[in-house]
C-alpha cells in the first residue's frame, strides 16, 4: 500500500438501512463519489484504495457486501487465504468500465461475483445493492425439496438432511434454478441466462462449468451424491 493512503474508516449511516459495505476503488474520485452517495442511501461504508486493505476490512469489519472496482479482489474472497477468516460467501458486486463489452461482464462473473455493474451508473448499482441484501431477509419461505437436497429460497440456503451447506450467491442461484425441475436438462444458454443475466449468444465462457463443479463437490462433501448432473453437450441437471 503506497505510504500516502489513508486509513478507510466507516462513514456514519443516515438513513434506515444499517448494513455494512466494503467500498473497494482505486480511483479516488470515484470512490468519494459512491460513499457520499451510499451514506446518503443509509450504509454504512469502509472505503479502501488497494485490494490488500480491502482484504484486511473484509476480515474485520465482516461487511454484508463488498463492491469492488477489479476482479482480483473477487477472486482473492472467493478463494480465501491461509491464516485469514473473511467470509467467502459474501455477495459481491464488481464495477466495470462504462464501456465495457460482455466478454469483460463474463470475465468479472467468472472470478466470482455475484453481479456486474457500470461503475457511472449509481442508480443501477444502489439496485443491485438493495436486490442482493434483499434476499437474505425475504418473508415468507419458499422451500423446494429435491432429492437429497431441501433449497429454502428465504434463507437462501440449501441443506442436505438437516446440515447447511455454504455456497457462494451464483452457487446459490445455480442450485435453485436446478432443484426448479430437478430432472429436466437446463442448456448452459438457458442457465448463462436465467442465473447470470448474460444473453449475448457466441459468448464462450465455463461460468456455469465451473460453478457447477464448485456445487458439485460441496453438496458431494455434505453427503449428497449423484446430484448436479453433466449431461455432455447438453447442459446440467440436479438429479438422475
């Protein structure tokens, strides 16, 4: 961290919402920008300049959601680092430049996060913000059982027998759409689709390979086999 950054202190919420964000922006700018404006929208928000100070506010303040200027520090959560206790599963949304192409919004989902958003449009990314807080504190539960697994959509957790199992927010999302019809084969266009928002066709990405995989061995690891099923040039479906 060059010896001129300042130290990133929470910035007073003022409004209903108590939940924390971790602002993560090199550009100076634009990070005094989206505080102001996320303090104005009721957060409370820790500001950090470089991904090493945003990693260290992760562990210790624990924020609801971390929104982060490049994919490194995505990947970085998403993977953990020996010695250091920050949740992984926390939902992230990377910024992306005004002008950037499907291939850089596939790239930033690919390393993790839970959304992509223009870093000039505020408007668009308080949204996401809201939607992706929102959902851990839904009503009424939605429970789906299939198989092994039971997906309760208002927790936004998926359990095998009565044992939680962690998963990231696209694994999550990954999950529900399969347990939606457990048996029929969902196309990765379907899936890019409905899961990740991304539309282009021609887009090659193993967003959803990768994914897949990650679910696949954690529910293997709670106890629940033959589920998250390749069907080779086809798709995915949740079970047998």
């Amino acid at each position: 961290m060059p010896s001129g950054a300042a130290r990133a202190e929470p910035l007073a919420s003022t409004g209903m919402s108590t939940s924390a964000v971790l602002l993560a922006e090199h550009e100076t700018g634009s990070r005094e920008l989206l505080q102001q404006n996320l303090r104005e929208d009721g957060f409370t928000v820790f500001g950090a300049a470089w991904t090493s100070r945003a990693l260290d506010l992760a562990e210790r303040v624990s924020p609801d959601l971390v929104i982060a200027g490049e994919t490194d520090l995505c990947r970085r959560l998403r993977a953990g680092e020996p010695g250091r206790t920050w949740d992984r599963n926390v939902p992230v949304i990377v910024l992306t430049e005004p002008d950037a192409d499907a291939a850089a919004r596939v790239r930033a989902l690919e390393s993790g996060a839970d959304d992509v958003v223009p870093r000039d449009v505020y408007l668009e990314l308080l949204a996401r913000v809201r939607a992706l807080l929102r959902r851990a504190v839904l009503g009424q539960a939605d429970v789906v059982d299939a198989g092994p697994l039971t997906v309760d959509h208002r927790a936004r957790q998926v359990r095998v027998g009565n044992a939680a199992v962690r998963l990231a927010g696209r694994e999550f999302e990954l999950a529900a759409k399969l347990a939606s019809d457990p048996r029929r084969v969902f196309t990765k266009a379907e899936l890019l689709r409905d899961v990740w928002g991304i539309r282009s066709a021609g887009i090659r990405t193993r967003t959803v390979d990768s994914h897949a995989s990650r679910l696949r061995r954690k529910l293997e690891a709670a106890g629940a086999e033959n589920v998250v099923v390749n069907e080779w040039g086809r798709g995915y479906r949740l079970l047998l």
